[in-house]
C-alpha cells in the first residue's frame, strides 16, 4: 500500500530534497521556507545516538543552557519549606507537603520541578508520580539546589533538560519558528556540543552521534550534514 503524505508534508517537499543532508545554516534557511502552522511552533532536534540504550552506563542525560532562550514560558515548582522566598525569586509555585498533596490528587500545572536539598527527601515519596512524567527533580540536571534564586533564574532563561529514550533517541526543543536564523544556529550548536560532551565514558565506538534532524512541530525533519555534529 502506497504511504500518503499530507499536503504539508508535499509542500514541504517542494521547498528541497528531504533525502539529502545539508550544513547548518542551510537546514535552518529550508525550514524557514516550509509552510507555517497558526501558532508559533517549537523548533526541535532529533538525535539518533550508537550507543547500547540496553546498557544502564551508557546513559546519555545532561542539560545545556540555550544562549537565546527556549521561546517559551516555563512554569516552575519549587519544593522548600520556605515557599515565600521562593515565590519572591520568581517560582509560579512553591511548598511542600502542600504541593505533594495536590500532585497526588493529579495537579501537574508546571513544566519544571525544583527541590532544596532537604526537601527532596521528602519529595521522593512522590517519585511514582513525577518521574515517568520526567518532572523528578535531579542534581544532575541542576534542579535539585540550595540556592534556589539562581536554580529558578537558570530554568527560566531556557536552559533545557535531554535525556536518551529507549530507542537510543534524543529530542530537544531549541526554540521557535519565530526565531532569527542566527538565534537558533546558536542555539543548536549549544545543544549539539552538551550532547557530545554526554558521551558515556564506557562508549568505545567511532559513531557516538549517527543522525541530528532538525524540524518544527509540524514540519519534517531536515537531516544535518555529519559535518556538523562529527567534530565535536
């Protein structure tokens, strides 16, 4: 049976050969001439990664702050038993025994969770709940801090959190359409150089990163020439 592509996807097409690779910059030219949705859509990469997703040490997380912002309002929970200095550091949300109460009745209106150091051990009785959602705080992901200010200021300024799925895949947003060119070169290749740099200790082989796409939430992908990503 023959694959349909809807008319996006066809006018997309006609915009350049989605078979081929392309530099950076040119990647970032196609999809700008790719047929805008209604709304300002987020700007994604795609990354295939060659190492074992079975294998628990080769693990590929880590975070990267995006030079030019994620484009986007981040609503963030703080977990502290200080909750108004929180609030006064520009949390949408802060508490404690409150908040995990709330989250376990199913409120889940935030995009960040922050925790102090104390708190957390508490907070971890709720794991269940936040962790297959991706919202668990993490030190290594830097939302788990005693200097909560600059850990809120960090994630609001759109410093992004990647994290290998099962498949050996990696998504990251880097902004939007209605980013310059040049905003988000800079911010592909932030996230392109924290990607690298999480590369397993244990990873022995020559092709760490197999594939970047680039694409925006209703366009395909346009693939990067290995160039781009192979000298890092």
């Amino acid at each position: 049976m023959p694959t349909t592509h809807s008319k996006r996807y066809r006018n997309a097409v006609k915009v350049a050969d989605l078979t081929k690779d392309y530099p950076l910059a040119e990647a970032v030219d196609i999809l700008a001439k790719f047929p805008k949705a209604k709304f300002d859509e987020t700007v994604e990469l795609s990354f295939q990664l060659g190492v074992d997703p079975t294998a628990g040490e080769q693990m590929v997380r880590g975070t990267t702050p995006l030079p030019n912002g994620s484009g986007k309002k981040v609503r963030v929970l703080v977990f502290t038993d200080d909750p108004a200095k929180a609030l006064a550091a520009g949390a949408d949300h802060a508490g404690l025994q409150d908040m995990m109460q709330k989250i376990n009745e199913g409120w889940l209106d935030f995009d960040v969770a922050i925790a102090t150091t104390e708190a957390m051990k508490t907070v971890r009785t709720i794991a269940r709940v936040l962790g297959p959602k991706g919202l668990m705080p993490n030190p290594k992901s830097g939302t788990v801090t005693d200097d909560i200010p600059a850990g809120i200021k960090a994630v609001k300024a759109g410093r992004v959190e990647f994290k290998m799925d099962k498949s050996g895949g990696i998504g990251v947003g880097v902004g939007k359409r209605s980013f310059t060119a040049a905003q988000l070169i800079e911010n592909v290749l932030a996230v392109i150089d924290a990607v690298s740099k999480a590369k397993p200790a244990t990873f022995k082989g020559h092709n760490y990163i197999k594939s970047v796409f680039i694409s925006s939430s209703m366009s395909p992908g346009v693939r990067l020439a290995a160039t781009e990503f192979s000298k890092h």
